[in-house]
C-alpha cells in the first residue's frame, strides 16, 4: 500500500464522445464515477458494474452513494429504480451490510422499500419490467394495438350472456388464488434454503413490528403529528410537474417547489447552459428544460429568468410567459442549434458583460450545464486548456477574479466524463431531482468535483450507515 505513494496516480482513460471528440472514460476515481454516470436510464449492468468498482475503492461511501440514489429527502437523487438494482447487488455480494441496515436505509426513502427489494430478490430484479411488458401485451392482443386506458374504456362492449361472465370471474378468482399459492410457496422454499434471504426476512419483518408497536404507542400518547412527520413531501420531480403545465396543480406544485428551495438559499450570479441536441431527445430534455427553468427562478438580478443555449453560436435568453405552461413553451420553441461549443458559451457571457458595463461582482460565478456530456468536436480540448483560454479571456476583459465555476450536470446514460476528480473549479453530478441544487444555494467556496459529491452524503442520515461483511468482500478480492 506505502509503495503507492511513492508514484503519481496514473491518468483516467480516455474515450471518445458520440460525436467523436476526446473525452476521459472515468473521472479517476470509481465513487465519482459511480456518482457522476449513474442517471435513471442507466442499464442494471452498467450500475452494478460502477458499483462493484466503487465498492472495490471504498465500501462505505460506496454504501452512501447507493442511498444517495434513493434519497427523497435532502440531497438525494429520488432514483428509486437504481436504487434498487444496487440494493439487489449488495445483497447478493454483501448480504449483511444491507440486512443490518434496513432502518437507516428506510430512512432515504420509505417503508415500502423494504418489501419491494425482498420481492425483486425472489422473483427477479426485471419483475416489474415484466409485468408492464404483460399488461401491454394482453391489451394489445384484446383491442389489437396498444391503447391509453382512456381508449379502452371509450371502446364499445359486447354483451355476454350471465352464465358467461360468472364463469369468467369465476376462473378469475381461481387463477389468482393459484398465483397466490404459487407465490407463496415460491417464498416459503426460498426462506428455508437460503440463509440470506431468510435473515433479511426476518429483520424486515422485525422492523415492520417494531415500527408498528412503537405507532401504537404515539396513538395512545396522541402524537399523531410524529406518525405524519415521516412522510416525504415534495416528492415530485421537476420534469414531472411540467407534464402537466397546463393544469392549476401544476403551476401551485411548481411554486410550492421554488417556495421551498428559496427558503434555503438563492443562486447567485448563476445561471443554466441547456443542451438540447439531438442525442438528448425524451426524458432528458424534458430533465434540462425543467432544470433550467428552476435555475433561472431560484437565480437572482441580473441573471434570474435567463438561460443560455448551448451550440455553436449560443444566445442569452429571458424566459418570457406568464403561466407554468407558457414559460416551459418558450424554453422548448428556443433555436438551439443543435451543437454544443463551451468556449462559445464562455465568449458569449464576456459580449453580454462587456456590452452592458456589468460590475465584476454581478458576473455569473456558476454555471449549470445540464447535458448528456456528449459534446462535440468544438469542445475537444481538455478541461485544463479550455480553463486557461477561459481564463485568460476573461482577465483580458477585465474579469479576471470571477472565471465562473461549471457544474456538469449528467442526464443521460454516458461514460463521457468531461473532467477529472482533482480538477478545481467544476463539480460533476447528474441525475432528474431537483434536490442537488441544494448543495450550491448560497455556495461560494472553491468547489471540485470530490469536494461536491462528499458535500452529497454527508447529512446526519449518512453517518448512521455501517458496511458490516468485509471479510466477505476481502475474500473474493
């Protein structure tokens, strides 16, 4: 171990973006990685694969870093699907660690879990996957493509004689109840053979009756409040909200969400890069619209209600609309370009400063470049020469003390890794909550890339977390 310190860390591998530039594969280190590459729509196998190399580096905070994906609450990334697959992962290769952690653990989410990973264990990680997969089957197979549930209940009934449809819930009735006996001797042979499962079981279960012994108690007391108090509000992801903008729940949710995050803080002098480019089609542009739009709310003067487009010739915007629903089609019908050049985004904010005259301490100190990190040729060189030219154009014009920081923000399942884990003023996170916007709200330290994911996990709930069966992992390593 000594003789590692004697020699410099050798550097991480370098890859190539989807639009062929240069890129590291890896930040250098696995728990970023784990960390930074990990999004809602990254495969099963390329999670466990992360985790197991994070896992290899440092158990603990690999452990931290898996409830991060779950946490609902504080700065935690609401993933629950991840979540879940890692959960399957370290009860295969560490069943102790998360056996003996089930009440911490519950703690990033809810009850619910606990039931939810014993059912994935026994039946399999895809279950869910494969019960959707059904239900559309069956309805495509029944009214011969597939349909909303709203165009199905629109679709005219055939009458069926008495007879016939007793017979049909009758055979109902029947299969469920041999779906219920399948299932339950499926989970009564699986506890008897196998000790991890039965041991995670049992202290599941020892849970529940505690949990529950000790709601009886705040019933009798009458601190019903205490029994409220656990439940997760704000929940809902930003992208989540904006499916339905045009509704008035919508627009209350969405203030309530801004409301919240602004009695934490502000974000000064920051402002969002969106990158919308073909690769970031779906889900992730959804994320980035949201995302931005909730930067430039929580922003302030003069850069609040502005985003910027990333392309080749990027322009600064003020998002114009007086309803939830106006605002998110502005974002959308904005000409982005379909590029995506960070030295033009740099040159771009230096024209608006100059031209305007604004004040060194009114620069933007922070960008948020939501992206999918795949960026192009334009933005080939390393971060260590991009920073340099930025720099020196900014003290050129004047700027010098307020090159901004740059947060990369990753939305979609990429093993681009734009800079490296020592690497000072950028940090590295990714995921759909709003919930990691915390961690820069009045922030005006130096920040990294290590210094912004330890600032992730280290709430009080972290601290309570144990990685028990080290001995199991040291012998098969």
């Amino acid at each position: 171990m000594m003789e590692r310190f004697n020699f410099p860390s050798p550097p991480p591998p370098m890859g190539r973006t989807e639009n062929n530039s240069a890129t590291y594969i890896s930040s250098g280190n696995p728990c970023l990685d784990f960390f930074f590459q990990v999004v809602p729509d990254t495969p099963s196998r390329t999670l466990t694969s992360l985790l197991e190399s994070a896992w290899s580096c440092d158990p603990l905070k690999s452990l931290k870093l898996v409830c991060h994906l779950r946490g609902v609450r504080g700065t935690g990334k609401s993933d629950k699907e991840g979540f879940y697959s890692a959960a399957i992962w370290i009860h295969n290769y560490h069943p102790k660690t998360l056996a003996l952690n089930i009440a911490p653990i519950v703690g990033f989410g809810y009850m619910k879990d606990l039931p939810e990973i014993l059912h994935r264990i026994l039946n399999g990680e895809r279950i869910r996957n494969l019960h959707r997969e059904r239900r559309r089957s069956v309805r495509s197979r029944r009214f011969g493509r597939f349909r909303s549930s709203k165009a199905i209940n629109r679709a005219p009934k055939t009458k069926r004689s008495g007879d016939s449809v007793v017979k049909t819930v009758e055979a109902a009735a029947t299969t469920r109840r041999e779906k219920r006996a399948s299932a339950a001797k499926k989970a009564i042979e699986r506890y008897e053979r196998d000790p991890d499962y039965r041991f995670l079981y049992d202290l599941v279960c020892d849970f529940f009756a505690a949990s529950l012994a000790a709601d009886m108690e705040r019933l009798k007391s009458g601190k019903l409040y205490e029994i409220g108090d656990r439940h997760a509000a704000g929940a809902l992801l930003p992208h989540e909200i904006l499916a339905e903008a045009h509704s008035e729940v919508a627009e209350l949710q969405w203030r309530r969400m801004v409301s919240d995050l602004q009695e934490k803080g502000k974000l000064k002098n920051c402002i969002a890069v969106c990158d919308v480019s073909g690769s970031m089609s779906g889900t992730p542009m959804d994320v980035c619209v949201a995302l931005g739009m909730l930067v430039a709310e929580l922003s302030e003067e003069p850069w609040k209600g502005k985003v910027i487009t990333f392309s080749a010739a990027p322009q600064l915007h003020l998002i114009e609309g007086e309803t939830l629903a106006e605002k998110t089609s502005f974002v959308r019908e904005m000409n982005w370009g379909m590029n995506t050049d960070l030295q033009a985004v740099f040159d771009r904010i230096l024209e608006v400063a100059v031209e305007g005259g604004l004040e060194a301490e009114k620069m933007i100190k922070r960008m948020f470049v939501f992206s999918d990190m795949e960026f192009d040729q334009a933005s080939a060189r390393l971060w260590e020469t991009d920073y340099m030219v930025i720099r020196r154009k900014f003290e050129e014009k004047g700027y010098g003390s307020v090159v901004p920081d740059i947060v990369f923000w990753n939305l979609r399942d990429s093993r681009s890794t734009p800079v490296r884990s020592m690497d000072k003023g950028v940090a590295l996170v990714s995921g759909f909550s709003k919930n990691l916007l915390k961690l820069f709200l009045e922030g005006d330290g130096v920040i990294d890339p290590e210094i912004i994911m330890e600032a992730a996990i280290a709430g009080e709930e972290y601290s309570k977390l144990v990685v028990f069966d080290l001995e199991f992992f040291s012998s098969e390593n």
